[in-house]
C-alpha cells in the first residue's frame, strides 16, 4: 500500500498543490516555514482524519479562506480516493471512494501510517497524556474493539465527573446513579488495560532491537507500564478513592491516569539523557510501532520522517536512512532544510526516490538523475 497522488486547495499554506509519488522514498526539501511539514500532516489526516499538530480543523485552513480540501489516491491493489474536506462553521466531511463515513472511527487502521517528529519530544517532557496517545495510536490501527471501548471509556468517564460536580453542587451524595457509571468505567476500562498491557509486553523487544540499531548498543533502554489496575482491580480502586472524587470532583484514578515510564541504563530518560539519546529513543519508539503495526495487520504503513537531522549526528541519520531504505520499509515520506543532503544518501542506497522542493506553499520536482539538476514545475 502507498500513496500516490495528493491533492490540497487552502490547506495551510498552500492555495492548491497537486503532488505524484514515488512508491518508496519521497524527500521534501526547503527552508523552514515553508511548508514541507505541512504535507506530511495533509498525509496524516488522509490516514487519521485529524492533524498530527493542530487538533482544531478550522486552524488549518489557509487564512481567510472558507474552506479546506485534501484528496488522497492509495494504491491498495485497487486504487483508493480518500476525501476530506471542511467548510468554517460545518462539520468535517470524510469519505473513501466518494462513500461518506457515519463515524470517523470507522477509517482509523485503513491506511496505516506512522509519523517521527520533533514534537514527539513531548512523549519524554509532557505529562502522561502524550504517552497514553502513543499506546492509543498503535492500538487503535489494529484493533476496532479497543478503539470502540475508548471511546466509550472516555463518555461514560465524562458523565461520571459531571456526577461528581452535581454531588458536589447540590452535598447530596447519589450512591446509586453513581454505581451505574462505576459499572460500565470498570467494564470497559478492564478491557482497555488488558490490551494495553499485553500490547506494552510484546513491544518492548521490538523498541530495544531498533534502539541498538539506531545507537550501536551503547546503552539500556526500557519501558514499564505503570496503572493503578496492575496492582488492584479497577473496583477496589474506585472505592479507596470516592472520598477525594467527592472533593477534586473529579474521578482520580483509572485507566485515563495510565502511564509510560522510560528508562535509560535504568534512569530516568527525561533526567539523564542527552538530547541525541533521547531523539534515537523517540526515533526507535516509532520504528518500534511501524514494525508491530506491519506484523499485526500484514500491511506495510506508510512512514513520515519530519527533520530527522534535528539532535541526530551525520553518523546516525546515515545508519537510519540504511535501515528505512531497505526492503522492509515501504513507502518514506522525509524532510530536511539541505537540498541535496538526502538525495546523496538515497543515490548510495540505489533507492527509488524522488526529491520535491518546497518553497512558500508551491512544489517544484527535482530530478535526482540530471547530472546538473533543475527545478520543473509539477
């Protein structure tokens, strides 16, 4: 499966652009602010009908224009056109060969993709909702259930605060109407854990073999999953906690507090890292769920590599371009501020690549196989 053609008309900053790919390795070059990012996030939201950066819809529309456009055409043995479109003030319109979906959950896991940027830095400083996303993100491309039951989760964890703040507003505690919400957040929660509990123990060896390739085996890394279900049921936990639910109004415990903590030579990675080692962690985190994803659903995703030259030295941006070069990937789509820095790579590697250069919202071709380039408007 691959991408080959992609439409845009007022998304970002592209008034219209209309791109063909290669079917491996797709290299966007031009100075920053100049919209090579963008393309990647069009990508993403053609795989997962949202941004990877911005999660309001209207904010990607091209300044006062009054709508967005993106077509994607998948070569998935059988062409697939994939629409998404928003008009100010109306709702996003998603459709799959001119079929418009109900439910936008129905989509996530068709067109598997995987997305290494320098905002997934905020997977080491941020709090545990960056990390809990992560979890979410690889599971829910393989796995309908889990992604049904979260969104559940997340409705029913809705109501049972809303509860909360009505006890607290009105100091009559509500026992029974609060035990029909215990019910289902346990129900659906218990299967939530479950998933990402198996899901964690079966990604760790796969993290750490492209954390040694990536750094040459010079350190340890890990991963531990921690919640408050690995030590209690989920029922037990509710009930020590009710009394500060009662006063936070807020429920405090549960699977929405679940947690990643990441180890370097059993330290801290947030506290004792370089910012090189924690770029290849973050780097080989993602590799780690191309690789589960691919084995999961017997379909190769589609990679996006957002400057993958930010805190990597020469020596291992050379060893990862090898590795996403070869057979085992499939489609890359990379970017970088030096024009021709990824196309000498690419050249050693005799990869199928094409070289497009990004400049104010405009594309232009550049042919790797002119012994003296130039630039020809696509």
């Amino acid at each position: 499966m691959y991408l080959k053609k992609l439409s845009l008309i007022n998304f970002k900053n592209y008034p219209e652009a209309e791109l063909e790919f290669s079917g491996h390795v797709n290299c966007l070059t031009g100075n920053n602010g100049e919209g090579k990012t963008n393309i990647l996030d069009a990508i993403h939201y053609l795989s997962f009908c949202k941004s990877f950066f911005n999660p309001i819809d209207s904010q990607n529309i091209l300044h006062d224009a009054p709508f967005f456009l993106i077509q994607g055409v998948f070569d998935n043995n059988e062409e697939d056109e994939v629409y998404c479109g928003l008009k100010r003030n109306q709702r996003k319109i998603f459709k799959r060969n001119k079929k418009e979906y109900s439910r936008l959950a129905e989509h996530i896991g068709l067109y598997p993709l995987v997305m290494v940027s320098p905002a997934d830095s905020e997977l080491v400083t941020e709090g545990s909702e960056s990390r809990r996303k992560f979890i979410d993100s690889v599971i829910a491309q393989f796995d309908r259930e889990y992604l049904e039951n979260l969104i559940a989760y997340n409705k029913v964890l809705s109501h049972r605060n809303a509860l909360l703040k009505q006890i607290a507003d009105s100091g009559r505690f509500d026992k029974d109407a609060l035990e029909i919400w215990d019910v289902q957040l346990i129900d659906y929660g218990k299967k939530i854990y479950y998933k990402r509990n198996s899901f964690v123990k079966s990604f760790i060896p796969i993290f750490q073999k492209y954390y040694e390739l990536i750094s040459g085996g010079k350190e340890k890394v890990g991963i531990v999953y921690t919640s408050h279900l690995n030590e209690t049921n989920f029922a037990d936990v509710l009930t020590n906690a009710i009394n500060r639910d009662k006063a936070i109004q807020y429920t405090t415990v549960g699977i929405h507090k679940d947690d990643l903590e990441f180890t370097i030579d059993t330290h801290s990675l947030k506290k004792y890292a370089s910012q090189g080692q924690q770029k290849s962690f973050l780097i080989a985190l993602k590799l780690a769920q191309f690789d589960f994803i691919k084995n999961i659903k017997k379909v190769t995703p589609i990679l996006l590599l957002d400057d993958i030259y930010d805190k990597l030295d020469d020596l291992r941006v050379k060893q990862l371009m090898e590795l996403v070069s070869s057979d085992n990937f499939g489609q890359l789509f990379i970017t970088d501020t030096h024009p021709t820095r990824l196309s000498n790579l690419f050249r050693l590697t005799n990869a199928d690549y094409k070289v497009f250069k990004i400049v104010n919202g405009t594309t232009k071709l550049h042919n790797p196989n002119l012994e003296s380039p130039k630039l020809s408007e696509l």
